[in-house]
C-alpha cells in the first residue's frame, strides 16, 4: 500500500472526533494528531482549508469532514472508489 499522510483536526467534547480516532485506530491507521481546542495556530491551519468545525481527516491532502465512514474508507484505499452498490442485470 502506498504512502499516506493522515492529519486529524479534533477538539475536546466532540463525539464525532471520538468516531474518527476510534475508526482510524481499528484500521490500524498511523495519523498526527491535532487538537485546535488550545491552539490558535492549528484552528487557523485547519481553517485555511475553509473547514471551521472538527473533525476534519486530511488524507494526502484529501478532505473529509465529520464521521463519514464510507468516504474515509475511499479516500484511505481501504476500500475501491469505484465500486457500486447497484446490480448490473444483462438480457
């Protein structure tokens, strides 16, 4: 698998951010860790991508925002981003 860089944008009492981590961490996913709570320079980094609520999962550079599960899956190659859900029926 090839090389990925995972950023997580958190804050303190946000259950959405407990999803995130805990979801990264059964996946065994290596990521940097950052809280903006306390720290005015990582709230106005991640703002800079014009995200200004956590979570935020940056994936190469790659946005997700909020617990969404499916998408961290795509964007992380866990799963192929083109696989549909529908069923192709030929005559």
């Amino acid at each position: 698998m090839k090389h990925r860089k995972v950023d997580v944008y958190i804050s303190d009492h946000c259950k959405q951010c407990d999803e995130v981590v805990q979801q990264l961490d059964e996946w065994n996913i290596s990521y940097n860790l950052k809280n903006v709570t306390d720290s005015p320079a990582l709230l106005k980094e991640m703002q800079a991508y014009s995200i200004y609520s956590t979570p935020l999962v940056l994936v190469n550079g790659e946005k997700v925002h909020g617990f969404q599960r499916d998408r961290l899956q795509q964007v992380l190659g866990l799963i192929n981003r083109m696989r549909s859900t529908r069923t192709q029926i030929s005559y």
